[in-house]
C-alpha cells in the first residue's frame, strides 16, 4: 500500500522571519467537512515529536501524550452546541455568556483511549465514561466487538469517543455502531484521536457524515501491515507498559 509523505512548513512564532523559523514535519490536509484537524504549531508539533521518538521514556510519552489529549478534548468542546446564558459578574454588572447545551459522556475504546480520559475529566468535571473493548485480528485486521459498559441515559447524552489512533478505521466504526445501536444520534458523537491515516479518516467520515472527527495529525498512510506510518508505535503499549 503506497503512501505520500507529509509536507513540510515552517513553524515557529510569526514575529520571526521564515529563515529564522525551522521546517517541520506537518499533518496532511484532508478535503472532508467533518474532519478537524488541530493546527500545527510548534507546540504541537513539538509534542508530536516527542512521542513519536523512539528513544522517548514512557513518563515523558505520557506527559507530552497528554498534553496533546487536552488539545483535542479542547477544540473537541468548541463543536458541541451551546445555548445564550446570561449571568451577573461579582462587581454587579451584567454579562452575555453562553453554556453548553445538554450533558456530555465520554467513551473509550478499550485499552488505548483510555489514556485520553484524563484530559476529558479536567476539562469536564464529573463527566460519566463508559468502556468499548474491541480487538483487532493481527492477521486479517478486523475488529471483534468483546465488551461494552455504557451509561443507562447515553442516547440523551453528547458522545466524545475516544481512541488516539486510527489506523484502517475498523475499530472506530465498530464503536459508532454499538453507540447508534444504544440510541445515539450519529449528530452527537465526537471522535478524537491523536494520529490517523488518511484512508481511516476518509472511510469514517464518508460512513458518518454528521459525526465530526477531531484529530492532531493526519500522518502519511497505512504500510502492509495496516499501520500508520510513520506513527508512533502501539500507543497502548508505550504509555501503559514500556
């Protein structure tokens, strides 16, 4: 399976002229409506860069991952709905804020996204999450559904599904499946992931038009083996064991 590589850009501050800024490695753009990509900044990239090392310890892949985690749970947020709240401030003056229309859960795919959960618990306090296992067949790639623990109210809930990689896209897909199977609208499931493949990304959003994909990378596509490259690694693995 062919891939093309990335394009550079120079990243960096704009108030320094582009000879002074370094060229970096960014995420390939993709012409799907329903799929946000984060903007590459040198921060960004920098965590980026520092997760992908292969020689990077595992304390400091999980510091940079979940800096990155919040990122996206970040931006994911900006895409919910919210309603006109108008409060009154502590010096007795009015103020046109907004809040957020309806309740929010996240859902992990088993075990990788669960690594993602933090960053969604500091951003939303209390937040329910619930649990997909679903494990890939090294040999043929297809996923198999194991287990499903989900909130009794989930259709009546905002969804942020999390997974930090998408590869061939099957497991992801699998994941809407039981969430649509429980009642969700397709409209109110979020998908973030930290590096996809430009094939998963493609045949997800064309599956699920109305569901919106937010990621940090698009990387150069998937090799024989259906792994991103150049990726990371198994995700799971290096931030829970290596």
């Amino acid at each position: 399976m062919s891939t093309q590589e990335a394009p550079n850009q120079h990243v960096g501050p704009d108030y320094k002229p582009t000879s002074e800024r370094p060229e970096a490695t960014v995420s390939k753009s993709l012409s799907l409506d329903n799929v946000h990509i984060l903007p590459q900044t040198s921060q960004l990239i920098a965590c980026l860069t520092m997760i992908r090392d292969k020689s990077t310890n595992r304390a400091d892949f999980i510091f940079y991952s979940n800096r990155i985690n919040r990122l996206l749970v970040e931006e994911a947020l900006n895409h919910l709905p919210v309603l006109p709240h108008n409060i009154t401030t502590a010096v007795g003056r009015p103020y046109a804020g907004v809040k957020f229309e309806g309740r929010i859960c996240g859902v992990s795919i088993m075990r990788a996204g669960e690594a993602m959960e933090q960053a969604l618990r500091e951003c939303c306090r209390s937040v329910r999450i619930g649990k997909i296992l679903i494990q890939r067949d090294e040999e043929t790639s297809n996923p198999t559904l194991f287990y499903d623990k989900l909130p009794a109210d989930i259709k009546d809930r905002w969804v942020i599904l999390l997974d930090p990689m998408l590869a061939t896209g099957g497991s992801a897909l699998m994941a809407i499946d039981v969430l649509l199977s429980k009642g969700v609208p397709e409209e109110h499931i979020l998908f973030i992931n930290l590096i996809a493949s430009p094939e998963g990304a493609a045949k997800f959003a064309k599956k699920f038009p109305k569901i919106r994909i937010v990621t940090a990378f698009v990387d150069e596509g998937l090799n024989e083996k259906n792994y991103i490259v150049p990726g990371l690694g198994d995700f799971g693995d290096r931030f829970y064991t290596l």
